[in-house]
C-alpha cells in the first residue's frame, strides 16, 4: 500500500472513523465490494446468490438459543491487506444485508453492488408493520464514508423506503431507528478552516461534526437536527486533531463519532459518542437544562454543569458502541476497549474487549458491574461491535473488527460462536423474529449425473417454507405428476428425482401442507452440467 495510504488509513483508525468519516480520502481502485466465491455459498437454484459461509468454532447449544434469526451484515475489513499488492483482500461472498437461522445457514441474503458495501440489518416497524432496514454505501480503500443510505424493505421485500442526507450531512453506517413514520440517525459533516490549535491541531484544520437527525421517511424532509458540535465542548474528546498535513490536505478530527442512538420518547434519546468515551442522555424538552440538552452522561470526562455516574470496579468502557438503557435502570454497552493512538501506532489496548451490562444508581449517581460476556482467548476489538439483551435472558454479541459473533446464556454460558471467513466482518448482530413472504416466487434448478436426476429448490427470504414438493412432465403445461418431496434443509434443497423428464415445477408447502407459491418452470439439461443452473 502506498504510504500516503498508510498515513491516512492510520489516522482514520487512530481517530475513531473506522468505516465513516474521512470523506477527502482517495477512493479505491478497485470496487470496495470486490469478491471471490471460493468459501462462499454457491446454489444450483439460486446462482446469483454467494453469501459468505460461516462456521461455529466449538459445539453449539441450538436448543438454548433465543427464538429468531441472527441479523447480519458483511463487508471488508479494510485492514486486512494482500501481501503483494497493498490492496485490500477480496471478501468471501458477496457483501449484503444477511438473515441467518441458528445452523448458520442464509435465510435471506439480498447482494448489494461491488461498488457499495452493507451495514446493520435489522427487523423494525415502520406504518405498522414489520420492516428491515440497513444501511448501504461506498466507501474508500481507507474507510472514508462518500455516500450512503439507509433502506426499508417490506415483508415481500419490497422497497417501500430509502433515505439520502440533507443539508450537506452524510448519513453514516451506524444507526437508523424508526419511530412512527419518522427515523432517527446518525450522520457527519465536515467543517473546514476551523481553528484547532487549542487542541494541539492545525490553525486551519478540518472538523467532522456528528449528529443525530430526524427524517419523514415518506418524503425524505428533514425535521430536525441535533448536532455534538453545538451542544458538547470539543474537549471532551479522548482523541486529538492530527497536528499536520497529510499529501497537503488537513485530515478530518472526528472528535464526537455518534454510534448508536436509542430513543426514549418524545425529543429524548441517548446516544453513544465513541470518541468521547461516553453516552449522553438528550432530552430536548426539559426546560431546566442548560444549552446542551444533556440530563446526564455516561463515561467520558468530567463535563461541567452535566451529572455523571462514577464508576464501580471494572464497570468503565472506552472506545464504546450500542449503548442502551433498559428497565430497572439496566445499560447494555460493547466496550471495545481498545486503542490509544500515540507515536504513529496503535497501543496496547485498555483491556480485551467485552459486552457489559451495567447497573445505575440514580440517587448516588454510580454504575456498577452487573455483568460482563468476553471471549477466551481475549480479543481487542478496535472498532464496531455490539451487545444485544434478549427476551429469554440470553445476550447476543457482535464483536466488531473481529470475525465473530456470539450468543450467551444470562449466566455466561456460551452457547453459539459464529466465524465468518477470511477478511469478512459484521458491524452488528442481532437477534430477532421475522416472518418473510418474498414477493417473487421460489425458484429450482436441475443437475443430471450418471442416470439420474436431482431437483434443486430454494426461495430466498421465505420463512414459512417446511417441505418441497416436485412436479413434472413432458413439457411446461402439462406438470401434473408429483415426482418427489422432500422436506426443507437449509437454504436450499436437494430433492432426488426418479424418472425421465424435461419439465419441472416446484410446491413450496408450510407445515400442514399447503401450497404457498408455485415455481416457474425449468427445463431438465440433457447431459450432466457445470453451468450455474437455473434462477
């Protein structure tokens, strides 16, 4: 990689941009979606679909494992480069939105271009109804954010919504929330010629102001903007403006990094700021606060005028993601805990990274260790992560920059530990129900090998599917002979077939039987094949 490269891609770690914020960075020359199929999932039914295969490391416990699917998305990691060329390692499979089921087997898998790389899947409510969102965009090679949005997607995975930013702003990877018929997110704009001296930077340096806004989803309009630069002192950063030039451009302080908002009611949310080594609790509303807005913060450093928690033994975080606070006074945090940047490099980490669960006390203004869920062997997360409380007591850890996620039982017990392969990472994962009913309908493909025929059924995103049932016959309009069913197994199904036939369709039943949709017809090759198959 090119020095310059090398120089920009550290100071964009070191300052906690990670996958968003260094918008003046060279764009890649090759697509930052770049993949290579070997260690992917290829389908007979499905060709165009190659998401990544995952693997568990150790035994899983599927049967103590929360009821839903594990919500995903996979993209680069950016640090991970060939040793030849500099470049960054292909990734394996596609990168998309991707719905797994506890086997680690797709769901649901929706590719997005090479040009754009995915983020954060998530089962919502938007109208009323189920929806899934995500965010999408391009990046450069050194994980400047250029350009994103956020999708919406029905039950018949149907877009019904897709935000850009406004006014200049950015909308980064990290959060989307919808409320009604509004969303709230996260999003960045750099602020050029700012005088950063008094923070060891540059008389005219660059800014990468955060915030958190509100959008109509229907129409797109912007309603309102709640922005860290005008509302918290620059000097609550734990980080610090690169103090000169790099290839003569001032390089973006990102002294805030919004990454995760969580709504609260009517103008009140809190919302993590990684830079600072903290959350804050906004409330818009409540006339007795000052001009910050901020009822009381979480982490960071001593902010005047503001209420914060003092920490119990190893209760403390840094460098944090997905900060949420649940009943009875309950925060769930991912502390990354990792990494000071000094003297060109990163640090030892301030400790290995962890999912918290953490307990305030609101008379005596204390946070306390409830529990913790860490990897063995330890591992340092510089970036991403997040720790999802479940219904069942269970929680479900993404761990960020490192290939994995996991799900423990309350007691600590691990219960499933997901890899993905080669340089993939997932900035999220979650666990939720969802019920799909694609509107396109399932499709088949057949392979012939040494006299004897084997039907291929898959249907992408339908949750309701229990068993394939085949038809066939001479030709397309005249499938009236049920040949074979098998029930469903994994993504896709490989149903043994007796007979000679040129035409097939596909019965897609549910569990007691009933027809849900009806394949098209495909044609039966009549020589053994290697080509992709049918879709």
């Amino acid at each position: 990689m090119p020095l310059q490269h090398i120089k920009t891609l550290i100071i964009a770690l070191a300052t906690g941009a990670g996958a968003a914020l260094l918008a003046a960075s060279p764009v890649a020359a090759s697509p930052i979606g770049t993949f290579t199929t070997k260690g992917a999932s290829t389908f007979v039914s499905a060709p165009k679909l190659h998401p990544p295969k995952l693997r568990t490391l150790g035994p899983a416990n599927t049967k103590k494992l929360a009821s839903g699917y594990f919500m995903v998305a996979n993209f680069p990691n950016l640090t991970k480069t060939q040793p030849a060329t500099g470049t960054a390692q292909p990734m394996v499979g596609q990168s998309g939105p991707l719905i797994l089921d506890s086997h680690l087997q797709p769901v649901w898998f929706y590719p997005v271009p090479t040009n754009v790389v995915a983020f954060g899947l998530k089962a919502q409510t938007y109208k009323g109804k189920p929806v899934l969102t995500w965010w999408q965009g391009v990046i450069s090679n050194v994980g400047a954010t250029i350009s994103g949005e956020d999708v919406v997607v029905d039950q018949h995975y149907r877009t019904v919504a897709t935000l850009t930013g406004k006014d200049g702003w950015v909308l980064s990877g990290h959060e989307i929330v919808i409320s009604g018929h509004d969303a709230w997110v996260t999003a960045y704009k750099n602020i050029n010629n700012m005088d950063l001296t008094p923070y060891h930077g540059l008389p005219s340096g660059v800014l990468t102001d955060a915030a958190v806004q509100e959008y109509d989803l229907t129409n797109g309009k912007l309603l309102g903007t709640w922005d860290a630069l005008h509302h918290i002192p620059l000097s609550q950063s734990q980080t610090a403006p690169a103090p000169v030039l790099v290839n003569g451009q001032a390089i973006p302080w990102d002294a805030y990094h919004v990454n995760s908002i969580q709504l609260l009611g009517p103008g009140k949310f809190l919302v993590s700021m990684r830079s600072d080594w903290a959350a804050y609790l906004v409330d818009i509303n409540q006339a007795n606060l000052d001009a910050s807005n901020i009822a009381w913060a979480l982490g960071g450093k001593p902010f005047a005028g503001v209420q914060t928690f003092a920490f119990g033994p190893n209760a403390s975080f840094q460098w944090q993601h997905d900060v949420e606070l649940h009943p009875g006074n309950v925060v769930s945090v991912f502390d990354d805990a990792c990494c000071v940047f000094a003297q060109g490099k990163f640090q030892a980490p301030n400790g290995p990274s962890r999912a918290l669960v953490l307990k305030l006390n609101m008379g005596n203004h204390t946070a306390s260790l409830d529990a913790q869920y860490s990897r063995h062997p330890a591992v340092d997360a510089a970036f991403l992560g997040n720790t999802d409380l479940l219904p069942n007591g269970n929680v479900a850890v993404g761990w960020g920059s490192q290939p994995f996620f996991s799900e423990y039982s309350k007691s600590g017990k691990l219960l499933l530990d997901a890899s993905w392969p080669g340089p993939d990472l997932s900035y999220r994962a979650f666990v939720q129900n969802w019920v799909g009913t694609p509107f396109f309908g399932p499709s088949g493909g057949v392979r012939k090998a040494h006299g004897k025929s084997t039907v291929y059924a898959s249907w992408d995103g339908a949750t309701q599917v229990a068993a394939w049932r085949v038809l066939a016959g001479p030709n397309g309009k005249h499938l009236t002979v049920v040949v074979a069913s098998k029930a469903k197994s994994g993504f896709e199904t490989a149903i043994p077939v007796k007979g000679s036939f040129k035409a097939y369709k596909l019965q897609a039943l549910d569990a007691r039987g009933r027809v849900l949709r009806t394949s098209g017809t495909f044609p039966k090759p009549k020589a053994p094949s290697t080509s992709p198959g049918f879709y």
